[in-house]
C-alpha cells in the first residue's frame, strides 16, 4: 500500500511539473491548442508548452494555433497552451516611450524590477511583455543601455519607440535576450561588449521605422565587441525593415582584434535589409550561416556574408575596409564566411 502511494503521489508530482512547464513563469493559461481563446484589451500572450513558448500582442478571439503564432516552439510537445500575465496583460498602457519612468509605471505584469536603465546580474528576469525606454536623441555610441546584463537573462519585454538609447548590452558572461521586440532601433538592438562571452538572442523582433528614431537607419541591428566571444541569433528571430546589417564585428575598435563568432540559425528578414553578416577576416572571425529566409531574396540582394579587415583605431584612422569577392557580393564556403546557397532561401 505504501509503494502504491509513493507511486501514485510521484505521478502527480510529475503531472504537475509538466502542466506548469506549458505556461512561463507567472502566467495563467486561457486555452489549450485548438480552441478558442479571448481576451478583453490587448494582451501579450504566450503559446508552448515544456519551457519553450513564442509570444504574440492580441486583443479580442483568437485560434491558439501555430497559425496564429507564426511558429511552432515546441514541435514535439502536442499539449500546447495559449497564457497570459496573472498580473495583468504584459502590454505598456501608454503610447509614450521618451520618458523610462513612465513606462515603467504604465506597464503591468512582470517582475518589478523591470525598468529602464536596470542592471541585471547572474539571474533571469521576466519582463511579461512590459514596454521600457530611455531616449534616442541620435545615433551616438556614448549613449546609455536600456538594460545592462551581467551574465543574465533578460525574457518577455519591449524596447520602446523613441526611447531605444544603446539598446541591450551583454558586459560579461553569457546573456540571454529572449522573445525581446524593438519598436524601433535608435543606436544597436543590442551589443556584446567588455567580457561578454555569449550573447544569445532567442526569438523576438526587431523594427526600423526611421520616422520614429531621431537616429534614422541604424547601420547594424547587433553590434559585437568583446573578442573571444560568441553572439547567437535564433528561434525564429525576425527583423522587420532594417537597412543596415543584422550583425556586425567591429570594424574599428580601439584595441581591436579576434576571434567574434557568429551564429545564426533560424531567422527570418522582413522587408530591407542592407547585408546580414560583416566579419573581420584578419581577426579570424567566422560566421556561421544556417536556415535562413529573406524576403524577396535574390542571390547577392542583400549580402549575405562580407568580409572586412578589421583596423584597431588606436593605430589606424578611418573605416574598415572591406574585401571583395571573386563574383557577386558574398563569400560562400570559406574559413571566415560558413554558408551556403542553399542555406538561404527566399519567400
């Protein structure tokens, strides 16, 4: 009889644990995969199962469906949950974003400590959809983050119109920036500099509507910095309208040099975008290529993989100079540049 309640007490455990992993931290689940669902104002609500979820802002009915959602987070998981905040909707209350004390407090849902200018060390924190911002008075690099990571994990937040500043900086360790949505880019989305060592940018998106930022087109969406280091762009990751690059080694930093790694995997380009990757082959950076969609795509436009040699500016003035390739406008195969054709594909 003891064994028999072991057992039973075990499977309810388990049962638990896995209803709980269908829905993030602090959410409430609304409906299960095929059903129905509503919601009363626009709300940021989750949609997964097993610790894997993507995230969509929807008022009204709704189909919890991979349609709806765009993708599929969990493919191998058919218990599927449609969630929203316990707290609130996760969405900013407020069309204003030039002030970070005001969204903050606007904001509902999430950890309190979601507010512009924040600094987070060696833990997680989730934002549920809250919208911050700073300013984005131009496209100067000397302007301050919105959140700075230290070894940390940043989830579920916005990054206001207007109020972008530097974005998102990884200052040491390994970050994570997941299902994270840039109204619009003022400087960089995000950057990995000091002694990041990883930067992983996990789903989300992010927009350039040149109107709204003072900073016009920004020239990449991520910069990265620190050397010996890796930056990750995947799980369905989307950049609407961009005209710069998706990622950038540093062209011209005071004491620069290598290797910067890239990883994309799984991405996807909405409107324009003036190339993907910018590597500096003399710093023996590598980039690495797969599954990769890009609308309209047409071999060579936009540039898919390009190679630079990198100057330290302590030493030498000027722009990093790029290297042209043997035909077209991309480098395909080679030690620094790891893609191929069939690696992107248009739609």
């Amino acid at each position: 009889m003891l064994k028999k309640i072991m057992i039973t007490t075990l499977l309810v455990g388990v049962s638990a644990s896995v209803m709980a992993a269908n829905r993030p931290s602090g959410y409430t689940t609304i409906c299960k995969i095929g059903q129905t669902c509503s919601v009363t104002k626009a709300t940021n609500v989750a949609f997964g199962a097993s610790d894997k979820f993507v995230y969509k802002v929807l008022n009204g009915s709704f189909s919890c469906s991979v349609a709806t959602f765009g993708s599929d987070p969990a493919p191998s998981n058919s218990v599927k949950e449609c969630s929203i905040p316990s707290s609130g909707t996760g969405v900013s209350s407020t069309s204003s974003a030039k002030s970070s004390v005001a969204s903050s407090k606007a904001a509902t849902g999430g950890s309190a400590e979601c507010k512009a200018g924040m600094v987070i060390e060696n833990k997680t924190v989730d934002c549920g959809g809250k919208t911050l911002g700073l300013t984005c008075p131009g496209d100067s690099d000397k302007q301050p983050p919105v959140i700075t990571l230290k070894n940390a994990t940043i989830k579920n937040v916005r990054i206001a119109a207007s109020g972008g500043a530097d974005g998102i900086h990884c200052t040491s360790g390994n970050c994570v920036a997941e299902n994270v949505v840039w109204e619009d880019i003022c400087e960089d989305a995000a950057s990995l500099i000091d002694s990041g060592k990883k930067f992983t940018i996990s789903g989300g998106t992010a927009y350039n509507n040149s109107s709204n930022s003072p900073g016009g087109k920004p020239d990449k969406i991520f910069q990265h910095n620190s050397k010996n280091s890796t930056y990750e762009i995947i799980n369905n990751f989307t950049a609407k309208g961009v005209n710069g690059k998706l990622w950038r080694s540093c062209g011209n930093c005071s004491g620069n040099g290598g290797p910067r790694n890239l990883v994309v995997n799984n991405v996807r380009i909405e409107g324009s975008i003036g190339a993907i990757a910018g590597v500096n082959r003399n710093y023996g950076d590598k980039a690495t290529i797969r599954n990769l969609k890009i609308q309209g795509y047409k071999l060579g436009s936009p540039a898919v993989c390009e190679e630079y040699q990198g100057i330290d500016k302590n030493v030498t003035s000027g722009d990093s100079p790029k290297y042209k390739p043997a035909s077209g406008k991309d480098f395909w195969n080679t030690a620094n540049c790891d893609v191929s054709k069939s690696d992107v594909t248009a739609f």
